[in-house]
C-alpha cells in the first residue's frame, strides 16, 4: 500500500490512543449525573422540608450532576472524534495523526504553537480519564490536534514534539487568563449583579416566609453566583501575575 506521507519519512514511534476506556468513563459519568439530577430535582419539587439545610443538600447533589455531565460530554466528544483506531505516529519529519474521519500529517516545521498541561501529582482518577496530561498542537494553516493522558507513552510524544519544534510557540495552558482578562471581569461583574439581585429577594420575603421552592433556586443561585465571580476575580489577578 502506498504511504501518504513518505515525505515525511520513516515511522519512527506509533502511539495508540485507547479510546476504548473512554466507554466505562462516559458511562459511569453520565449514570451518576442522570441519578443526582434526578435526585435533585425530586428535593426541588417539595420531596424535602424545605429547610435550608436541605437547600444545601440540593446544592451539592446538583453540583454532583453538573460535574457528572461535564466528565461525560467530554469523554464521548473525544470518543467520537478519534474513533477505536486512533493513533499518532512520529516520524524523522514530521508527526501523523489518524482519526475516525481522517489521517493528516504535518511536517515538524508546520507546528506554531504547543501546549501542555500536566498536572503536579496523578490520581487513580485523572488517570482513568486520561486528564492528568493534556496537550494540543497547532499548525500553520489553522489546523490542530490533541491528545491526553489515554495516548500510550504520551510524556514521550510531547518531549519529541518540544525537541522537533524549538521555533513553536510553547504554552502551559494558563495564558488566557491573561488575554480574556476583559471577560473575566465581565463575567464577574454580572455574577455580583445576580448575587446581589437574588439576595435582596430573599430579603423581601420576611423572616417568616416558607422557603419554597423558588427560595431555594434564589439561595442557590446567589451561592453559585458569588463563588463564580470571586473564581473570575482570582483567574484575572493570576492572569495579571503570570510571567509575558
């Protein structure tokens, strides 16, 4: 059979992308999400007291779900993505990448940009669902590609990836945060408004006003509101910290 990218040389390493272990992670993910969510949404229905401890139960079971789902989506939006055979090959120049849709391949002068995330210490989990590492390469022309911790020797793929390509611009992951600082501190302007709006509801109610449902949703909401902008606040003071 005819090799495509001859040009870009002998193979020199094949790294398979066990895809395959991404079924058991989205499955489970997606049945406690479906399970708390139902869960939660019996406590909002008037399935508790009321209280608001039970509020902060409902809090809990449905940040349970929210994380469920978004474990979930990501593991079946890169099983679909890669497919069963998904693999990258390194190459004397140039890197292969073979998918469910299609095999490209880019010469090693082509990658503009490299990002790599690791994380400090690994867990049973993040190496279950293949988050302890992750890295996405960018090519001339707009084109890019990504591969985690799921990839076999992975490490490996991105340190001859980072010899291969000193011009490429290297990343860690964290850089946004320095160029979306206008968006954080939006997005935090607006969760503060939200915080604010639904506290000065539950002020109107009166100390003797049943908390219902919809107090619940509005103490919720104000809680969730407020961790989300002092988040927005500290991603925008880190982003202003970070080395140019």
């Amino acid at each position: 059979m005819t090799d495509a990218f001859a040009d870009l040389g002998p193979v020199l390493t094949t790294h398979r992308v066990d895809n395959a272990r991404r079924v058991p992670n989205a499955a489970w993910s997606l049945t406690i999400a479906a399970l708390t969510g139902a869960l939660g949404w019996w406590a909002l229905s008037g399935g508790s007291d009321g209280s608001r401890a039970h509020a902060r139960l409902v809090g809990v079971v449905l940040g349970i779900t929210l994380v469920g789902l978004v474990i979930g989506a990501r593991q079946v939006v890169a099983l679909v993505r890669g497919g069963s055979t998904e693999y990258f090959e390194v190459r004397e120049h140039g890197l292969v990448h073979a998918s469910r849709r299609e095999i490209s391949g880019w010469s090693w002068d082509k990658v503009t940009r490299i990002t790599i995330v690791t994380r400090g210490i690994e867990t049973g989990l993040s190496r279950q669902l293949g988050s302890g590492y992750r890295a996405e390469l960018r090519f001339e022309g707009g084109g890019r590609v990504r591969f985690d911790g799921l990839t076999r020797d992975h490490a490996g793929l991105g340190r001859v990836v980072l010899a291969r390509c000193p011009a490429a611009e290297r990343r860690t992951g964290d850089e946004w945060q320095r160029e979306r600082g206008g968006l954080l501190l939006a997005l935090a302007g607006l969760c503060l408004a939200v915080t604010a709006g639904a506290v000065a509801f539950l002020a109107t109610r009166g100390d003797d006003a049943p908390f219902d449902g919809l107090a619940v949703f509005a103490t919720l909401g104000a809680l969730v509101c407020f961790l989300a902008a002092v988040t927005c606040v500290g991603l925008f003071v880190r982003g202003r910290l970070l080395p140019r």
